[in-house]
C-alpha cells in the first residue's frame, strides 16, 4: 500500500523576464506564464518587476510598486489578470418629448439674506 502526501504547491523562487513570470516550485517543478497575464506587470518597470516578495509561505508573490498579487493556484489553473474597465458611462436620463433635460434646466438662485 502506498501512500501519497498532499502538498500545496509552494513558489521557492521566481524570475520576471521581458515576457515571461518564471516560478520555481519546492517540489522541483518549474511553471511559467505570459507576462501578458499581468497587466500590471507587463506596463511595469524591470525595476519595479524586480521588486517582489514571496508570500504566504510561498502560496504567492506581490509586486509593492505596482500593487499585483499573483498565486501559484493562478499560475497553474491559467488564471490572468483582468484589466478593470475604465469608469461606467454616465447613466442617460430620458426626457418627454418637448421637456428640457436636467442638465440644461435652470437652477434658483439663492437670495443673500439682508442684515438690517
């Protein structure tokens, strides 16, 4: 009978080249992605690339200049980043036919109260 431990994979290093993320694994694999796959870090420096630290206990990496977090689950599932979409449109208000939209209606003024 055999019996076969479960271990999480865990990042013991990592490379950062112009196009790829390189892990290095404690179970002597070694996966690697897209630099694509990171936005951020594809916009990023090479000094701001080179500036990472391993995290929780090797379940990920964060870059602290450019606020990226990838997980080594990530790396293995094929998981990219995605870019936020830029700010929503702005809601259109519908009008009757004939009725002046809110933004070209006037507005009261306010009266200055008189001392006396």
């Amino acid at each position: 009978m055999s019996t076969v431990a479960s271990v999480d994979p865990r990042i013991q290093d990592l490379r950062v080249t112009d196009d790829q993320i390189i892990a290095h694994l404690a179970d002597g694999r070694v996966i690697s992605v897209p630099l694509a796959w990171s936005w951020r870090l594809s916009e990023a420096t090479p000094a701001q690339r080179a500036n990472f630290r391993i995290i929780g206990s090797g379940q990920g990496v964060h870059w602290p200049g450019v606020d990226e977090d990838i997980s080594v689950e990530g790396m293995l599932h094929g998981v990219p980043a995605r870019r936020p979409r830029s700010s929503a449109p702005a809601a259109k208000v519908r009008t009757a036919p004939g009725e002046t939209p809110p933004s070209k209606r006037m507005r009261p003024t306010r009266k200055k109260a008189v001392s006396g």
